[in-house]
C-alpha cells in the first residue's frame, strides 16, 4: 500500500513536470498574438488532463479497494475451509476412538 502511494505520486509529479514543460514551451516559442490563445489552449487542455487523471486515479483506488476486499473475503472463505477441515479431522479421530473403543469392546467380550 505504501509502494503503491509512492508510484503513483510520483507518477503524478512527473505528469505534472511534464505539462509544465510543454506550457513554457507553448509560452516562449509561440508568436505575440497567438501566445494568449495558446495559453488558455494549453490551459484547458491540461485541467481535462487532470481531470482524467484523476478519475482513472480514484477508479485504480476503487478497483484496488474491491480486489483488497475480495482477497480479503478469500482468506475468510480459506480460514473457513481450514475450520471445517479441522472439525472434519476431528470427526474423524472421534471416528477412530469409537472404532477403537469398539474393538476393544469387542476384543474384552471376545474374551
């Protein structure tokens, strides 16, 4: 989980450096009169980025979320399995004794 913070800030720092690259590129090698226009371009197109950005960001989150949650009702599902195998093995050595306590019965009335 913490791995997973740490990549994906990161992710979105460079994100970030990057269209702050592009935008001083826009700002300094565009004309005088086409330089606002390519601003407010630029400008709107990087908040659609972001906001993309960030709506892929929380559907990763969900969907880690929900797989966090069924990993976790599969351990449950595992953990249950592992009981009931128990109490099937101690059915089964209770099985046994009977057995054996039967034989022995029968072994004393055989006698």
């Amino acid at each position: 989980m913490l791995l997973n913070t740490i990549f994906l800030s990161i992710s979105k720092l460079l994100k970030k450096g990057i269209s702050k690259k592009y935008l001083n590129y826009y700002k300094n090698n565009t004309n005088n009169d086409n330089n606002n226009n390519n601003y407010y371009y630029y400008f709107y197109y990087y908040c659609y980025y972001y906001y993309y950005y960030y709506n892929n960001y929380y559907y990763y989150y969900y969907y880690y979320y929900y797989y966090y949650y069924y990993y976790y009702y599969y351990y449950y599902y595992y953990y249950y399995y592992y009981y009931y195998y128990y109490y099937y093995y101690y059915y089964y050595y209770y099985y046994y004794y009977y057995y054996y306590y039967y034989y022995n019965y029968y072994y004393y009335y055989y006698y």
